[in-house]
C-alpha cells in the first residue's frame, strides 16, 4: 500500500517512517523545504503547506492511506493571528477535502484522550476533538486513535519531564503534577499505527491507547530519576497557579510557551484508558511505565536542542490570521463572502472603501485615490463551502503568488472561518503590527457580530 504520513518529520512520524519502511510505499508530508535524504527507494518526500488546499490535493495523490499526526500549535508565520483550535480546523479540512479528491480509501488519526468529564476538557484536546469531527463528517472511513503523554526520547512531553529532572534536585509540584493519566510508549503507538493500516477492520472505530500504569506526572518525574539514578525531592505547592507553573516550566526546560501552557491544561483533569476501548493486538502487551520510560531514555540527548523546542520555520515577514465566525442558518461560504463585500463599507475602516469589479475587489481611499489593496476572486478554486481570492497587489501588499483570503464552511456547517494565508505587508513589519494588521481584526471582529446578529435573526 502506498501510506502518505502528514507530520513525517516530527517526533512521531519519522518512527513511523523508519517503522514502515520496506514493507509498504511510504510519502512523508513535510512543510519543511529542506531536502529530505532519500533512503530508500520506498520512501518519498513531498513538501506539504497543510494551510494550502492545492498543496495538500498534490501531496496526496496517488495515497491509499492517509496518516494525519498534525497539530498546529506552534506558530506557522512571522505573524499569526488567531487560536490553534482554528489553525487546527483549517489544515484538517483542508486534509480531509484533498484525500476525498485523490479517493484516499482510510484516514487514520492519532488524537488525545478525552476526559470522562466533557465540561472539564482543555482547549488543546478539544481542539483534538474537533479535527475527529471534521474527519467523522467525511465519506471516507477514519480510524481515530487516542492518546495521553506518548513517552519517547524525542518527544516534547518527555523531554520536558526529563529536562526538570536533570535539572531540579528539588522540585516545587502544583497541583496538576499529581493528576493521573495513563501514558503509552511510542513504540506501542507505532505497533497500533501499523496495526490498523494492515487491518482494514479497524476503520470507522474509535480505539484508546495507553498503557497498564494509571500515574500522576509527578510518580513519573520520580521514577525518571530513580532509573537515572538520581534522589530528588517532590515538595507539593497546591497554590502554584497554571499561570507560574508554566513560566517556572518555561524558564527551567528552555520549552516555548506554545507547548507548556496546553500540555499543562491537559494534565489538570485525569486521563484514563475506557476498557471497552483500549485497542487489542494478537499477542501484545503495552509497556509498564518503568519499561517505557528506560525505552524513552534510550533515545534521549541530553546535548540536543528537540526539534519541537525551536523557533518553527516560517515564511520571513509572512502574515497568517484565521477567525472563527457564527454562520447564519442555511448560509453558506458564498454567502458570507458575498456579505462580507456588502459589509466592508459601512464597517468604515477609516477613509478605507470598497470596490467590486467584476472579480476583482480593490480596497482604496478616495482623495487622492490609492488602491490599498487588490484582490482577485478565483472562481476555478472556489465552491460553495469555499471562497477564495488572491492578494494581487496594491500599495500595502506585496505582489505574492501564494497571498490569499479565503471563507469557508467547517464543522459540517456549523461555523465559518475567514482566514488570510501567506500575506506579505509593503510597509515596514513594525508600522504594520501596530496599524494595518489590528485594523484587520478589528474589521473582521465587528464582522462576526454582524454575522452573528443576522444568524438571531433567523
């Protein structure tokens, strides 16, 4: 089979890889632009923006499987605005639309595992949920996998944990170091990964994955230590807020912000495994947290920055920003562009106007008259659920072939994003970020309320 695996050069996609490799044609998707090494002749790299449609209908072409191990969480432009739970939603969609294109035949997703309390869900793994929906709603078949902390030498989760070991011979512990959850050793996670591509009756099924121990962060600290042969002392601090946890965290691992603040969300409520649940393999058993942290260990650099720990690599000077917006009863994208056309000028932006020339939309002031900005609508690229146009130019952009606004429908119709991707601003970056990119959210929030004002309207 040839398996296209979105997220191939992260921690757990390049195991997959190497995992899969010689038994079946592998595609690895990768937004970076370096030369991948070539190591074999059933191996194939194919950059991949995941936030480009087209990008990802040529990434999978030709696929028979499609892996999807993405998550958004770290910036994906020099500018980002919007949450990850929207970055999320886009590159999903944009997954899920490209494989029904290319008849990809099975989607499988590695997900998190979801509280038993579903009030109490963090927003990282509701955004975790979300993207099942957005897979759940398509006509191809998804096999969803869910997962806690995966323990692996290059995993952001375990690096941080063993980073605040080697350094901390006494550690102040707030009160979400001692929720339980169930973590599962990334070898475990590439058996079940494999399992399910070979076993076509494992589609359209929701599996757990975790292993035997049910342990708090701060019972694993300890017996990371223990293994090392290490003595550190765990002093409990309940009045430590989130907050300065994750600065102390921070400051201490050297890891962004991007990934401690959700990981700490997520470890403040239990994680537990459902028996009825948990995926069974003929003669397997999952790894006791002691084997799968001296596993972990032996992969793990002490001497090496991980990979998730450095700034991403982002377009220079590039602009992203996604809003989420209520979509009015029977709506859809078309609409909201089309509303969005009629808005602009009465939302007065300034001395900004609007005007629409057949499929060109050009955003300028009067006196004198200046075109800010051009945009171009692109009917051979959008649908009813999908609106887009091209940034052709104007005097506060630069001339890029890959500048865009888009709208669309996700969710099945339950909300709209409008998304900007890959914008280059004419004026200076620090003139831009003061005026010209909060005009923008200010626009698109007083937009959302219009939306959601004619949504109550019925």
């Amino acid at each position: 089979m040839k398996v296209a695996i979105a997220g191939a050069s992260g921690f757990i996609g390049k195991a997959l890889v190497k995992e899969l490799s010689g038994d079946h044609l592998i595609v690895g998707l990768s937004r970076s632009r370096h030369t991948q090494k070539q190591e074999q002749s059933s191996l194939e790299w194919r950059y991949c923006d995941l936030f480009s449609l087209l990008d990802a209908e040529k990434a999978l072409e030709g696929a028979d499987i499609a892996v999807y191990l993405v998550h958004s969480m770290r910036p994906s432009a020099h500018l980002s605005q919007g949450s990850f739970e929207d970055f999320d939603l886009i590159v999903a969609d944009n997954f899920v639309r490209a494989a029904e294109k290319n008849k990809v035949k099975r989607i499988i997703y590695l997900g998190g595992l979801l509280p038993e309390d579903p009030n109490k869900t963090s927003l990282h793994l509701r955004s975790r949920h979300e993207v099942e929906e957005v897979f759940n709603k398509s006509p191809i078949p998804v096999t969803i996998l869910r997962a806690a902390l995966i323990l692996g030498g290059e995993g952001s989760s375990f690096q941080i944990m063993a980073r605040l070991v080697d350094r901390l011979p006494l550690m102040l512990c707030p009160t979400w170091t001692s929720t339980p959850s169930q973590p599962v050793a990334l070898s475990d996670v590439l058996k079940a990964l494999r399992f399910c591509i070979e076993h076509r009756e494992t589609e359209s099924k929701v599996y757990d994955l975790g292993g035997p121990d049910l342990i708090s962060y701060r019972d694993m600290m300890y017996r990371l230590g223990r293994l090392q042969g290490l003595e550190r002392s765990f002093t409990p601090l309940p009045f430590l807020t989130p907050h300065l946890s994750a600065l102390w965290v921070r400051l201490v691992t050297g890891a962004p912000k991007d990934l401690i603040n959700p990981l700490i969300e997520s470890l403040r409520v239990p994680l537990r495994v459902r028996a009825d649940h948990r995926l069974e393999m003929p003669d397997h058993e999952y790894l006791g947290i002691v084997d799968a942290l001296n596993e972990a260990l032996k992969s793990y650099d002490r001497s090496k920055k991980p990979h998730a720990f450095k700034a991403p690599d982002v377009g220079r000077f590039e602009v992203r920003s996604v809003q989420r917006m209520p979509l009015p009863q029977g709506w859809t994208a078309e609409d909201v562009a089309k509303e969005y056309m009629k808005f602009l000028p009465t939302a007065k932006p300034g001395a900004v106007r609007v005007e629409v020339l057949d499929r060109w939309i050009y955003f300028f002031v009067a006196f004198p008259y200046t075109r800010l900005l051009v945009l171009e609508y692109s009917p051979d690229r959008s649908w009813s659920h999908r609106q887009l146009f091209y940034v052709r130019g104007g005097l506060f952009s630069k001339k890029s072939g890959r500048g865009r606004l888009e709208f669309r429908e996700v969710l099945g119709g339950e909300a709209c994003l409008a998304a900007i991707h890959d914008f280059k601003p004419r004026l200076p970056w620090f003139v831009y970020k003061v005026t010209q990119a909060l005009v923008h959210l200010w626009v698109m929030k007083q937009f959302a309320r219009h939306l959601a004002t004619l949504k109550k309207m019925g």
